[in-house]
C-alpha cells in the first residue's frame, strides 16, 4: 500500500501543478479580454458621442400664408417666425437663420404654384435643417364664405365631405413638392383654429368643421417621413375662456342665428377684442401672445423630434 502511494504522489503533485499553470494562464489571458473589451467599449461609446453632436448653426425655413407673414403681431417682426428664432438662441445657444415666405391670403395651391415658381423658394428648402408651414385656413375660411348660408343645414354636412377630399389631395401635392427639394429636414406643419368661436360658441358647426379639418391634415402628415402636427386649434379658439366655454355659451349675445345682417357686420367691426389671443384689428389673426403661445407650440414639438433636425452626424 505504502508503495503505491509513493507512486501516485508524483501523479498528484503534476496535477496540482499543471492545474495551478492553467489557472495563471486563463487568468493572464482573461484580463487581456477584458482590457480589449474594454477598448472596445469605449470606442463605441466614442462613436456614440460623435454620432449625437450638437449642431451649432441652424437654418429655419417657414412657409404658409398669413400665420407665417406675422399678420396681427403688433412688433412687426414676423410672428412666430422670429419669436422662433429668438426661442432657440436663448434656450439652445444655436446660431438661427431663419427664411420667411409667408403671404396672406395663400390657400394650400397657391402655396404650392408661388413654390414651383419661386427659385430663392426653391433654393432655401434645399438648405433647410427645419422647415415650418401654415396651411389650411385658407382653404377652410374659401368653403365657409361660400356656403355661410347654409352653413346649419344638413347639405352642408356633404359639402364639407367633398371640401376635405379636395383639401387633403392639394396638401399632399404641397408636401410632396416640398420634399422634391429637401428630402431629409424634418416638417412642422400647423394646425388651424376657429377665430370665430368667442364671438359665437353657439354654432357649433363652426367648431365641428375646424375640428375635422386638423384631422384630415393630421391624416396625411401621420403618413410622412419626418412631418409633425403643431396643434393650436383649443387655446387660439377659446382664447382666455379655454375650459370656461359652458359659461361663455350661457353669457353670449353674439349669436348667428339671432343677428341680422347689419348686426353681423357690426360685430366683425367691432374693435374691442373678445378673444385675448387675437388682433383687435381684424379678430381673425393672432396678436403678440397668439403669436407667442403658437411659438410655445411649435418648440415643444420640435424638441419632441430633436434627433431630426439638431444632432449632427459625422461622417
């Protein structure tokens, strides 16, 4: 026995040793496979980092129709457009340049004919890291003038029906152009509002139909690459009497149904303001805080979809 044990203490020692060999080796090599993983990481990290820096220098193209001019902004300066531009500097330190072609009056094809004619137009989209658009109104107020009279009849409700389709198949032609020029920047599209809703929250049709108008629009801009809905329908509607609406039905003597003509006319001349987020001057446009709250709107979105227009990529 004790024999065979002197034999096997050899055997035993070997083992022990080559198993001590093993385990320097593994734990040599592994810590070089940690070190290169960890060099590995940190280069992706690196990647990462460059693929996510902050541009410095951005350039804003609007274009539209009254809402992008400034109409109604007592300062002059170009409503949100500006108020835009100031808003980024401030709380972005981003060096802004912005391009204004708003025009009053502009319905969604008149938009698109002054684009394919106009060549600076042309020009500033292809360089665009952001574009902004007003559109629709226009095209809303054009079908609601021609038809006012009838305006509480059930015909109305198919006129309306054949006006969206109209409507949705020329905003799809605008945006369609607008990317013919830009295929990458992303695309704020605003909403439209009821400026007539203070002065008669009792014709609810007026509401239904502006209501149903930001859904077409927001129908087609869901289907886009990089386009995003600015919705300011709500406050701009109900201006100061947003969420006290009940009452304001209950208090009101500016209603359609029970105006004449002349009445209405007076009404619509009427220079003290009733709703507080528009222009005393015409009760249609935003003032300064309309203009204000739309430019409150269309940052939030924009810092919603940062990753679109702020990050730059190097290559």
């Amino acid at each position: 026995m004790n024999k065979i044990i002197k034999n096997l203490v050899p055997v035993i020692v070997c083992c022990i040793l080559g198993l001590i060999f093993y385990l320097i080796l593994s734990f040599s090599f592994g810590s070089n496979n940690m070190k290169v993983n960890k060099t590995a990481d940190s280069s992706s990290k690196q990647v990462v980092r460059r693929q996510t820096k902050q541009k410095k220098n951005i350039k804003l193209v609007a274009l539209g129709d009254s809402l992008t001019q400034g109409v109604g902004d007592s300062t002059n300066k170009g409503g949100y457009v500006h108020l835009i531009q100031e808003k980024l500097k401030k709380k972005n330190k981003l060096n802004v340049s912005t391009e204004n072609f708003g025009k009053a009056g502009d319905r969604s094809d008149q938009i698109l004919a002054r684009l394919k004619k106009n060549e600076d137009m042309q020009k500033q989209l292809r360089s665009a890291d952001v574009i902004v658009l007003t559109v629709g109104g226009n095209d809303l107020m054009q079908t609601l003038q021609k038809n006012f009279t009838s305006l509480s009849s059930d015909n109305f409700a198919n006129v309306m029906a054949s006006a969206e389709k109209v409507y949705t198949n020329k905003l799809n032609k605008l945006l369609k152009s607008v990317r013919t020029y830009n295929s990458e920047a992303p695309v704020f599209i605003y909403g439209v509002y009821n400026p007539f809703y203070v002065y008669f929250p009792r014709l609810s049709q007026l509401q239904k139909y502006t209501n149903e108008w930001n859904t077409e629009t927001l129908s087609v801009v869901a289907k886009k690459h990089d386009m995003y809905m600015v919705q300011i329908n709500k406050q701009l509607s109900e201006g100061q009497y947003l969420g006290k609406t009940a009452q304001l039905k209950t208090t009101t003597v500016t209603d359609l149904d029970k105006l004449s003509e002349n009445e209405l006319t007076q009404v619509a001349s009427n220079k003290k303001e009733k709703n507080n987020y528009l222009s005393s001057d015409d009760h249609f446009h935003p003032n300064l805080k309309g203009y204000n709250y739309m430019t409150g709107r269309l940052y939030a979105v924009m810092m919603r979809h940062k990753k679109t227009w702020l990050n730059e990529v190097n290559k």
